[in-house]
C-alpha cells in the first residue's frame, strides 16, 4: 500500500496492520440536559442517555449540516447559470496517535478529548435478502477491527460508486460533463466523468469498476445516473468516510458497517447539491438480485478545502499488505472506543 497520509487522516493502512479498531460511532461524549424541560425535549439513544443537539434522523441531519456557516455562503454559479461544483473538497478531521508501553502504536481516527453536545444518526444499512443477509454477517464476523483482507480495495481495485465518494476529492465542471478526481492511499488516483451533454447510456456497455455516468440538472442539483457497474467492488464498509463535525469541532467517521456485497445489476442515482462551500451528496442504491428494497444513504457533505489552494496529492497502490491483515479469533479481538470509554475485546456494543 502507499505510506503516504495526509495529514494522519486517511492512514487506514497502518490502522488495519496495527489491529486498531475504527470507530463504528462518532465517539462523541455525552452531555447531561440542562433542565427537566430540556430532558423532556431531548433525543435519546438506545442506551438511555440523553444527548442535547443534533440529530436523530436524516432530515435533521440535513437541516444541522445546511445551518453552517460554510453551508450559507452564496454559492458560485458557472456561467450558464448552474451552481459550480467546481473545487477541492477535504473535511477536517481529528487523530491521536499514542504509544504502548510495550511499543504498540494506537491510531485513534476522530478520536481525542473533546466533549460534544452532537449526537449523528446511525447510518442507513442495505436490506438484503435473507441468503446475501448472511454473507454478508459472516464478512462483517471476520474484520478485525476496521479491517479485513476480504475488501477488495486492498487489491487496488477502484472502490466503485456510491463507496468512492468520500474525500479527499476534486471537482472540475464544464457545460458538456463534470470530472471527479479521486485521491486514496488504497487505489491511487482514479476519476470518473459524468456527461451532462444530454447523451444516453451506450447500447453495448461493458460493465466496469465506476460504470457509466450521466447526469441532468434538476433546479440546483445535480443528478447523476449510474449503470454498468460489475460485482467486483464493496458498497461501504468499516472504515467509512469523514463527516464534517458541529462548529468548532473536527470531523468524525460515519461507518455503513454492512454495506458490503452487491450483484452486477446494481443500480445508482446520484444527487450533488452545493450549499455555499458544502457539497451535499445524496444517492440512492437499487439491486433486485441481493436488495429486498433500495438502499438511501444518509446523506454525506463535503466541505470546500482550507486553504482554498489545497489540491489532491499523488497517490498509488501496490497490494502487499493482504497477508499482514489480522482475522479476530477467540483470543484475540479488538478493541473499540465508544465515548471516552474503551470496551473490552468481544464486548456487544463493539459489534453494533
């Protein structure tokens, strides 16, 4: 794999070879309600704790996200009048680095000691149909931690759509299509191009990692058509993508833990929406052969990056590390950290 990182942010390499377990919740800490009429008012997760401010549902999550001040902004228009995608898009985010007595080095990705009033949904997971339900749990039973050799990005592959739509990225914007650029420490460089010429999908498509794409514009929203996928690429997976956190904070890790397998039949509609310096990207997920119904991601946003001069940097892949990649077993399971609180190995909560 490329040892490359910016900034420790996208080290997901060493995190898996390290065994460090990646957050499959923001590890946001909890706040205790004001008052009685605040309690009363507040949301509440499954363990009984209440916690103030955002969010409990997608639609709340949007309003949150959309109330920034990146997000208020005038947003740029290209000059036949649609907004301008056009841009460099990194979302801040948070690690600590500590070292063991014995040597050991724990990442901890959008970790530190920071206390939060913000509480984000958990991510929306694929409905798949009983037979692939089960592939999919014995796949998800064999990750160490955020890891597995079972992903197929750890050979080089492109990660496929909706799951390569995670910063860092670029956008270049033209009348007649709209370049995305890439940058990953597992795959390298990749980019797709989305035709928004008005031309059809080509009769005899061969499918392929990214598919084909194209794209209209509906009022300020770009959507985008997705076809030709193969089965060859995950939909999510453990290590997830960085959101943006509430103001003041970094980002922190939003993980579809079981958005894993899909057949050759899959089908993606896409919807990017920029709001001031945030990109919203929204898509939606259909496959008759593995889904009982189509899957709607929560919604992801991308912010514009600080500095505005920042750009994607080099990247490739070589696939050497697959061997190195640790399977849990009855004595050795990882650790996970939820909060401030590390649990011990095969805890419940770990697995949720």
């Amino acid at each position: 794999m490329n040892t490359k990182c910016r900034l420790l942010r996208y080290c997901f390499a060493a995190t898996a070879l390290m065994a460090v377990h990646l957050l499959p919740v923001p590890a946001a800490a909890q706040s205790k309600p004001a008052s009685a009429k605040a309690e009363s008012s507040a949301k509440s997760d499954s363990s009984g704790v209440y916690l103030l401010g955002c969010c409990s549902t997608n639609e709340e999550l949007q309003k949150f996200y959309l109330g920034l001040p990146v997000a208020r902004k005038p947003t740029p228009r290209a000059p036949d009048g649609h907004p301008d995608l056009t841009g460099f898009y990194d979302n801040p985010f948070n690690t600590t680095v500590k070292k063991g007595a014995d040597g050991s080095v724990a990442f901890t990705l959008g970790g530190g000691n920071r206390k939060s009033p913000y509480k984000f949904p958990t991510p929306e997971m694929p409905s798949y149909k009983p037979e692939y339900a089960a592939k999919v749990k014995a796949l998800f039973d064999n990750q160490y931690g955020a890891s597995t050799p079972d992903d197929p990005q750890y050979d080089c592959k492109p990660m496929g759509v909706p799951r390569a739509s995670m910063i860092p990225l670029q956008f270049v914007q033209t009348p007649k299509m709209v370049v995305v650029l890439y940058e990953s420490n597992f795959i390298g460089q990749t980019y797709r191009i989305i035709y928004t010429d008005g031309r059809p999908h080509p009769k005899d498509l061969d499918s392929s990692f990214l598919g084909d794409s194209i794209g209209h514009w509906e009022g300020d929203t770009l959507v985008v058509d997705v076809t030709g996928l193969n089965d060859e690429t995950w939909l999510g997976g453990a290590q997830g993508h960085t959101e943006p956190g509430g103001p003041g904070e970094p980002g922190h890790q939003i993980v579809e833990t079981h958005a894993l397998i899909h057949s050759d039949q899959e089908h993606v509609t896409e919807r990017y929406t920029r709001h001031g310096d945030m990109l919203v990207y929204e898509a939606t997920v259909e496959d008759p052969v593995m889904f009982a119904k189509p899957w709607v991601l929560t919604p992801r946003h991308f912010m514009l990056g600080i500095p505005p001069d920042d750009r994607i940097f080099e990247s490739f892949c070589e696939a050497r590390d697959k061997s190195h990649i640790v399977r849990p077993s009855q004595e050795d399971q990882p650790k996970c950290e939820l909060g401030h609180s590390v649990l011990a190995p095969g805890d419940a909560a770990c697995r949720n």
